[in-house]
C-alpha cells in the first residue's frame, strides 16, 4: 500500500500527510517526517500549546532519538539531569537507584516539563517552515481508510475537507482519530482518584535526586522540577499531608486528579490512519514511560513509512506496547494498589530490601527506556 521513500519524497510541500495533535507526539511525529524532506500539515483543536508541565522525563532513549534533529543539544541545555531516585519507607532510605550504574551515553533522566519539551518542538519545527494550525478540530473522516478524507473546522468556524494519503492520530486519550476511524481500546480502569500538584516545598530532601515514599495506603512520587517547585503525584487523598517531617508547603502552581487506566488500542493502524502516543496506549505516570513512548511511536513510524513498510506497524509495535502498559501495571499496583496483600506489603516494605539490589537494575532499565 506505502510507496517506498524514494517515490514518496514526491509528496514535498503538498501536505499530504497529515499529523492530528501538537502535544509531543505530534510534534515528533511532524518534525521525524520533516527530517526526511516532508512537509506535513499539523493541526490541533487547543489554542496553542499547552499551559502546564504534565510529563516531566524525557528518557535516554528519547534523547537518542531527537539527536539527528539536534533537539537533544537543546534539551539537555534546558532541563537538569536527574542521576538518582530514592526510596523511603518514613523517614528511613531503603534503597537508592543509581541510574549512573546504566552503560549509556546518557545515564541519568532529563527532568524538563512537557511545555518546554512541546516549545522546543514547535521551534525546531518553526525553523523547518512547518506550521502548527491550532484551533483546527477534526470534523469527519471518510469510511475510505485507504484514501482518507478528512474534514475540519478551521479557527473562523469555515470547514475544509482534504484528502491525505497518510494520516497521524496522535490526538491524546480521548482521540477524535481513533473514534473517527472505529479502533478500540482494550484494557481496564480504577476507580480511584490520583492527585498531582505542582507546589512549592521547602523539604528536606536532596534536590536533584527523584524520592519515593511509600506507605501502607499507597505512595507518594516527589521530583523537583525547577528552583524550589516540585512535581507531588500520588493515589491517596490529600496527598500533601504525607510528605516527609519538616516540609514547608507553600503556593500550588498546579493541581490535578486522574484516574489511571491501563489500555492500548486493538489495532495501530486502519488503513492509511495510524495512532500514535496517547490515542494508542494509555496507562499511569509510573515509569515515567508515557511521553516517551509516544515519541518512539512517532519514530518507529516515521521509519517504516521510509522503508515503504508501514503496514507492519501494529506487528512490529503493539505487542512491545501491551508488554510495556503490563509491566506499568504492575509497579502503579505496587506504589499504589489498595489490596490487603499490596497494603501488607508497603508496610513491610523493608523485609524486601535485600531483593531491592535484584529488582532495581530491571526498573532502571525499564524506567530510562533501555529494556528489549
């Protein structure tokens, strides 16, 4: 069905791709194709970027991956390397995790919020002469998935309809792509409410390193992002009361509640409409995997579409996806599963510590994107 690369260079400047959704995976997605001589038509239904941090890790693998485009130079001049987390059962370290101890060129996690990563995408995109089309929303698209027409309401409220011969879904969790083209999510969600806050603290914790601190009722993520703000995320109810003896709280920049859901699409592709980020998978913060496996979707993608071998995207993909959002599952039950045994567990979290030194070169490796 995909032509190969040398034949589809011929799509240059006809917009005959098209990205929907500017969140990072988009933008990835825009700026892989721009790389190869494309020039794809972006849109996004918001007003401009977004406002707030969201995702905050940008993973070693991410950084491999943005190096070509010469984003990683820039990303790592704008973030701070977090080098370490710290796990604690009270007041009691039970374990660091050395993310150091990684053979690779980039061992550490790039702490830089979502808003920043997004920016620096725009403008590396900007300087490629592809422009973001923002308060453009996805109308219709047509049951012909193999040539897609897809129809949109513009900004002055006018429709436009056009025909692709590629179209990327990468329009978050509640993707108009994925509904538009009938692809279901399988998976399952909890009812429970996590908080997140962006919050000023004065706590005794070492700054640059990511703390963990887990309790019988569940755990509590602290990462400080940049001068005295730091990211609080965590599943129990007014989460800011558990924080570590002698915090100071001061202003909330930012709050939010979720619920988590461990989900990933039945198919990646229809036709000539693919999904990426977002609207292909859906699972917890934990792991901080989420961002970043978007914008290795946008890649793997960006890749078979040059290889002319596009049609093999779920084969190659989903499976690796399913595998992952399992494994998600599975630390989010342990920092924050409500179940008598996981409950038991956390409160006797220090009969494990001599497992901690088995377990943790798994997590890291998993954690900074590294794993198979």
């Amino acid at each position: 069905m995909f032509p190969g690369y040398i034949d589809f260079i011929v799509m240059n400047n006809s917009e005959k791709v098209l990205v929907v959704g500017a969140g990072p995976s988009g933008l990835s997605a825009a700026l892989f194709l721009s790389e190869q001589g494309l020039r794809p038509k972006i849109v996004d239904k918001e007003t401009g970027l977004s406002l707030h941090s969201k995702a905050l890790g940008v993973n070693p693998r991410t950084l491999v991956l943005l190096e070509q485009s010469g984003l990683t130079r820039r990303f790592l001049e704008n973030g701070r390397k977090m080098e370490k987390i710290n796990f604690w059962k009270g007041e009691q370290l039970v374990f660091q995790n050395d993310f150091t101890k990684t053979k690779h060129k980039y061992p550490f996690m790039l702490i830089q919020p979502q808003q920043e990563s997004e920016a620096l995408l725009l403008q590396a995109l900007t300087e490629r002469n592809v422009v973001v089309e923002f308060q453009t929303a996805l109308s219709s698209l047509s049951k012909d998935h193999q040539s897609p027409t897809a129809t949109f309401r513009g900004a002055n409220g006018m429709l436009e309809e056009r025909d692709y011969q590629l179209i990327i879904g990468a329009d978050g969790a509640k993707s108009s792509v994925r509904e538009l083209s009938g692809i279901g999510m399988e998976g399952f969600k909890y009812n429970e409410e996590w908080e997140l806050y962006d919050v000023e603290l004065d706590i005794p914790r070492a700054p640059d390193e990511g703390h963990v601190m887990v309790c019988r009722e569940g755990g509590v993520v602290m990462i400080r992002l940049r001068g005295d703000v730091w990211r609080v995320a965590g599943n129990m109810p007014s989460l800011l009361n558990y924080l570590p003896r002698k915090t100071k709280v001061g202003k909330i920049i930012w709050c939010s509640t979720f619920r988590v859901g461990h989900r990933v699409a039945r198919t990646l592709q229809q036709g000539s409409i693919v999904l990426i980020g977002d609207a292909a998978h859906l699972h917890s913060p934990v792991g901080a995997r989420g961002m970043n496996l978007g914008i290795e979707d946008a890649y793997i993608v960006s890749q078979l579409l040059k290889e002319g071998r596009l049609d093999e995207y779920t084969k190659i993909r989903q499976g690796y996806l399913k595998r992952t959002v399992r494994r998600i599952n599975t630390m989010t039950q342990a920092l924050g599963g409500t179940g008598w045994l996981m409950r038991k567990a956390r409160a006797n979290v220090g009969l494990f510590k001599s497992f901690f030194p088995i377990a943790m070169p798994v997590a890291r490796k998993f954690i900074l994107g590294l794993n198979k």
